[in-house]
C-alpha cells in the first residue's frame, strides 16, 4: 500500500485527512502517541479539538490511554486492529502492550519522525526492502541490514531487525534514524555493521543520532564511534590473520587452554580480543567472508570526506519525565502502558558510559608480528 492507500483507508473510519495522515504515522513508526504531537503535526494550539480527537479515538477503542506521573499528562496506544487492518498491518508489533519505557522511547521516534515532515518515512520491512530494491539494484537482499534467528533448518533472516524509520528526500538522499538512550556501544556497533554494505552502496545518506536530554553528553561518543566503525580500515594482511583466527575460533572448544599451547593462537586473541571483531565474529558466523567487507573498504570513508555522506546528532528539545512513574529510562515498569501502570521504580545509580572509541586492533596486530 501507498501512503495515500493508507490515509485513504482510515480516513473511511470517519477521521479528517489530516488526523488520518496523524495516525498512520503513529500506526507505521511508534504505536503511541502524546496530544502535543497532533497538535504540532497539524499546525493547531492544543486545545479544544486536540482533546476532541483523542477523546474521539478512546470512545471509538481505537486507543487507549495511560495515566502518567503529571497529573494531566497521558499517554496513548493507537491498538485499533480495524485501522492496522486497513493499513494493510494486522499483526503490527505496535499493537502489542509495551512496558512504560519502550512506550516512551516510541515517543521519542515518533518525535523524530515529526521533525522532518518535508522526508517520506519509511516504516515497515516490506516498504525498505522494496524502496531498496530500486534505489541500489546492485545490492541483493541478502546484504540488506539483517539477522540470522535460530539455527539449522530453522533459522530465519530479519531484514532491517532495529525497526527504525527512514526517511527519504526527494532527491533520493536517505536518512536513517537511531535513537539513543543508553550509555553502551555494543547495540549501536552492531546496528552500524548491519548498515554497512548498504551505506558503501547508497550515492547519498546521513546518519542522525537521536538522544533525549539525559543523554545529550553522549553525543560526540556516539559520533565517534559510528565514524571509527564506518571508516576505520584493516590492512589485507590483517584480514587474512583476523578470518584465520575466526576459523579456528569456529573450530575450537576451549579457546582459553589452546592459547596456553598454540602462539599463534594465543597472539591472535589478544589483539582480536576488542569489541569491534566480537561483534564482527559474530556476523562472520552467518555471513561468512562477506563480513570482512565492512574493514576493508574505503568507500564510506571517501563519501563522509566528499560530504555525500554525513554523520549527525539531534537533542530532543522536551522531557520526557513527566510520561512515567519511572525515575530513569534505564529501568522498565513490569505493566504495559494498557495497564495504567503507576508503580514508581527505586532511583539507580547511573550506568557507567562505555563508549570506547579508539580501536587499537591495528597497532596491537603490527606490535605482535615485529615480535615474531
């Protein structure tokens, strides 16, 4: 379905074009929403025909709402199985209750989405794989972003696995959303190396970090880090020693007693021993030598040089606080926002950033052969 099949068919459940347009945004990228997003959409003050709608939306059990920590705040979960039905969604994930946390980042991405109204949004696999297809035909799906489920005759391959929206220019550039909310590295570091044959294959794209306000300290790590991932390159020779080392990882019981008897072994390890090649051992095992593609190319780096490529950061302007009784986003509530969750969560002490940037697989690789 087209964005306009889809607006057409809500529509028909007796909604404005425009609140139409509103909850197919909703329905494709988040699932829930706050009042001041309609209102900011349409262009309106939130007022009398802000509540209206959504007053219209719980009467008819096209949402629900959730009470929050202020006390005039609510939250509302667009689960109508009639509109993602017309949608051309029935078994939408958005649909589903979700924990008070997951909820609020939904709203932080919708946020997101609603800060470049100008862009065509790009919500489900079907729509990415299909956009995808035309815009780089030389690229397969099977190097499209993904992840291999299960194992033998069971596995099963997601394609775009984060679910995160991207957007479209009208000149044919791409932007691809990521939202930030926690202080580690490891689910970002895969998300970039899951994107990396489609960014080498892309003529123009920008990467745009979204943080809450919490987490506005982060952003030059998290930038770092994407542009180390993305551009820093091994030497043939490493990559010959690194896919060796992967073959006998494979193959290899107990890898902590083969490194007291093997040197080679033992070398290896230490200077593969870092986040980048953990994860990249990890692709490696359901994407065979493709994976090495990502570390030996120079293609991203020249593009972020040229400028057709960019690396960007966006600070949320709102907090998101009052949404919850949680205290922190780091800690979940056990009921779904379908629950009215009131409970409040016990303060935790803040997780400690381990954003390491600098990869000294390079210098640690050189440092071990001059040894031999």
């Amino acid at each position: 379905m087209t964005s306009e099949d889809r607006v057409k068919a809500v529509a028909e459940f007796g909604f404005s074009e425009r609140q139409a347009r509103f909850l197919v945004t909703v329905m494709l990228h988040a699932g829930v929403c706050v009042p001041r997003q309609y209102a900011r959409f349409a262009g309106i003050a939130y007022g009398h025909k802000v509540s209206r709608f959504f007053d219209a939306l719980v009467q008819g059990g096209y949402a629900t709402a959730s009470d929050c920590l202020h006390n005039r705040a609510q939250l509302y979960h667009v689960q109508g199985h009639g509109l993602y039905q017309a949608i051309g969604q029935p078994d939408s994930r958005y649909r589903r209750p979700v924990s008070v946390r997951l909820a609020i980042e939904r709203v932080m991405v919708l946020d997101g989405v609603l800060t470049s109204p100008e862009l065509s949004w790009l919500g489900t696999e079907e729509e990415k794989v299909a956009f995808f297809t035309v815009m780089v035909p030389s690229l397969s799906p099977e190097r499209l972003p993904h992840v291999t489920v299960g194992n033998g005759s069971s596995a099963r391959v997601r394609l775009f696995p984060e679910q995160c929206p991207i957007g479209v220019a009208s000149t044919g550039r791409v932007l691809f959303l990521y939202l930030v909310t926690r202080p580690f590295a490891a689910p970002f570091r895969a998300f970039v190396q899951r994107h990396g044959d489609l960014l080498r294959a892309l003529p123009g794209w920008s990467l745009r970090l979204l943080f809450p306000q919490e987490g506005s300290d982060l952003t030059t790590s998290f930038e770092n880090l994407a542009r180390a991932e993305l551009t820093m390159r091994f030497s043939p020779a490493t990559v010959a020693e690194l896919k060796w080392y992967f073959e006998q990882c494979r193959a290899t019981a107990d890898r902590r007693a083969r490194s007291m008897s093997d040197e080679r072994f033992w070398r290896a390890r230490a200077a593969f021993s870092n986040a980048r090649c953990r994860e990249l051992y990890r692709r490696w095992l359901t994407d065979g030598d493709s994976a090495f593609e990502q570390v030996s190319s120079t293609a991203v780096a020249e593009a972020l040089a040229r400028g057709t490529a960019r690396l960007e950061s966006h600070v949320l302007p709102l907090s998101y606080r009052h949404l919850s009784p949680l205290v922190s986003f780091g800690r979940s509530a056990r009921k779904g926002v379908e629950d009215g969750d009131k409970a409040s969560a016990r303060p935790q002490p803040p997780a400690p950033a381990s954003l390491t940037v600098a990869d000294e697989l390079t210098r640690d690789w050189y440092r071990l052969v001059r040894r031999t």
